[in-house]
C-alpha cells in the first residue's frame, strides 16, 4: 500500500516557518507598541496576531491533512487517518487534476463521483499522478490536467 497526504513532517515545517513569522510580528509589535507608549492598551492584539499567524496555518493544514489517498492493488482509497473513507477500482479513473480550485487533486471517475485531496505538497502530487497512471491499464483514457 502507497498513501499520498500530508505528513507530520510537512506539518512541522510549516509550524516552524509560521512560528518564526509569528515571533517576528511579535517583536515588531512590541517594540513599536514601547515606543509609542501603545503596549498595554493593545496587549490582546499584541499577543493574538502572532500567535493567529503562528498556529493557524499548520492546524488548518494539519486538519486538512487527515485525509490521503492510497493505492492497495487495483484499488484507489480515500482515507480518514487510518479508516477508509470510499474506495473505487483503478479501471473507473477517467481524469486527474492536480491544480483544482479548492482541492489540490481531484480525481474523477466513470460514474461522475470524484475524489478530492485537499492537502498535498507538489512533488507528491506529481508522483500520485505517476503512480496513477502507472497502474491504470489504459493510461491514454486518463485526461490529466496538471
């Protein structure tokens, strides 16, 4: 079984980059608010734009990151952690988008259902797109839209 998603890894590489940013705003902040004399009336927004910048995208991400998509034999399923969620045969794909509106893979099958992954890095998605059509035994039926 190969499972694309997010992984804790990605999550903590964003948490880091969020959180340096955040300690930025936060040193900005404070030094701007003693200079000006501002820092104890604006002590609530001093503290709760840093800290929004620094733990709002990993969570947002980290929730969206729950969900990957896994390839078991001739099988494609989406999977809530580690429940399976739908499942469809690989024979069923006819199109994968890898730049979707909301989601960032979209694949879309015979019967007009799609799977939606709303979180996954660029590189993995290249290679779930890879993957896919490396098992599908008509990759030319797959419309890819990268």
């Amino acid at each position: 079984m190969i499972t694309y998603g997010m992984t804790l890894k990605d999550v903590f590489q964003i948490a880091v980059i969020t959180g340096t940013l955040g300690l930025i705003v936060l040193a900005i902040e404070v030094g701007v608010g003693q200079a000006h004399g501002t820092l104890a009336s604006h002590l609530g927004m001093v503290l709760a734009v840093p800290a929004a910048i620094a733990f709002g995208p990993p969570l947002m991400l980290g929730a969206c990151g729950l969900t990957a998509i896994a390839l078991v034999d001739d099988e494609i399923q989406l999977r809530l952690g580690h429940r399976v969620i739908d499942r469809r045969p690989i024979t069923d794909l006819t199109g994968v988008s890898l730049r979707g509106r909301a989601a960032a893979v979209v694949l879309r099958f015979k019967d007009g259902s799609r799977m939606r992954l709303f979180a996954i890095p660029v590189p993995r998605r290249r290679a779930l797109c890879d993957a896919l059509l490396a098992r599908a035994p008509t990759p030319g039926d797959i419309i890819v839209r990268r």
